[in-house]
C-alpha cells in the first residue's frame, strides 16, 4: 500500500485523583469599609480558628492585594449616564470590559495568639501612578474595587485556606448622572 503508517499523533495526560477532605479550620477576612475615598487607608483583618473552636496561633497569612476598574451604575437608574469613559460604557452596554485586574500588593505575616492578623493598605491611584489609561482619558484616574486575600496555612497539616473581602475606592463623594433623551 502507499500509504504512510509512520506518522502518528498520541494524546494522553496524566492526573491524580484524591479523595476530598473538608477543611478543619475557617478563614475570614473583614475590612474596615466596603467603600471608601482614593487616598483613605483601610484595615483588614484575616481570622482562622478550628470548627472545634481553637484558633490558630503562628499560622503563616499570606496577603495579596488586587485592583480592577470600578464602574458606578446604580440599580433602577438605567437611563441615566455616570461619566464619560469610553471604557465604562463598552463594559456596561456592551459587556465589554477592561477591567484592568492588577496585583498591586503582597505581604507575609502569621496569626496572633487570638488568631488574627491585619493588613493596613493606601492605594496611590494617583494620575502620575496610574497606569491604566486609553488614548482618550489619560489624565482622568479610574474608580476602582480593591480586593484583599488572605490565605491561612494550618502549621500543623499545611493545608491552606482562603478568604476574601473587597473596597470600592471612589474618586467622589457623590456622583452626578444625566439623562439624555436620545
């Protein structure tokens, strides 16, 4: 025959599969607002204590701070506009988004004898600082939603678990919309 057997292609792959185990201690993570003012400070406080009741003393936390653009659009106010970036109105109306999702901070710390450990954090969204811009809006800095992870490691088995809390930070006290009728 003049066909050519000694090209072939093989697909495998190889995984593992263990059996679950829940976790036996929780985590949680408190801020000190779900909203606040570009330039405020903002606490978090990571928790971890056994169902049973103990808490975890020592247990390594390790934090990780990420910012995305924050869009105002208020519920039951559809026909009205909140601002001019061209950025915010691709992501409302056509769910296109740009939402800029950035590390923008870490830290190692471990739990104190009530099994708690802050994190104090002041985001500088500063227009010098503010990398994410457009041809149109380079100048104008974004209002943005800051989340704060905490991950708890049990010194005693070395699992881990994870919790999240998160701030809008905003560049106004108040928001002005219009209505257009077209």
């Amino acid at each position: 025959s003049d066909k050519d057997t000694s090209l072939f292609i093989v697909n495998d792959a190889v995984f593992f599969v263990e059996q679950y185990s829940k976790p036996v201690f929780k985590t949680t993570v408190k801020n000190s607002a779900k909203d606040a003012m570009m330039g405020d400070t903002i606490k978090a406080d990571a928790q971890a204590s056994y169902y049973f009741g103990g808490t975890l003393p020592g247990a390594k936390v390790e934090w990780s701070v990420r910012s995305q653009n924050y869009f105002f659009d208020p519920k039951n106010y559809s026909e009205y506009r909140f601002g001019t970036d061209s950025d915010m109105m691709n992501c409302i109306y056509w769910g296109s988004c740009s939402t800029s999702d950035m590390l923008i901070a870490t830290s190692v710390g471990t739990l104190s004898d009530a099994g708690i450990a802050g994190y104090e954090f002041a985001p500088d969204f500063s227009v010098s600082g503010n990398t994410d811009t457009t041809e149109y809006d380079n100048e104008i800095p974004k209002e943005k939603i800051v989340s704060y992870t905490a991950k708890v490691t049990d010194p005693n088995t070395g699992k881990t678990v994870t919790a999240t809390d998160s701030t809008i930070f905003h560049l106004t006290d108040g928001y002005v919309g219009l209505q257009s009728s077209y």
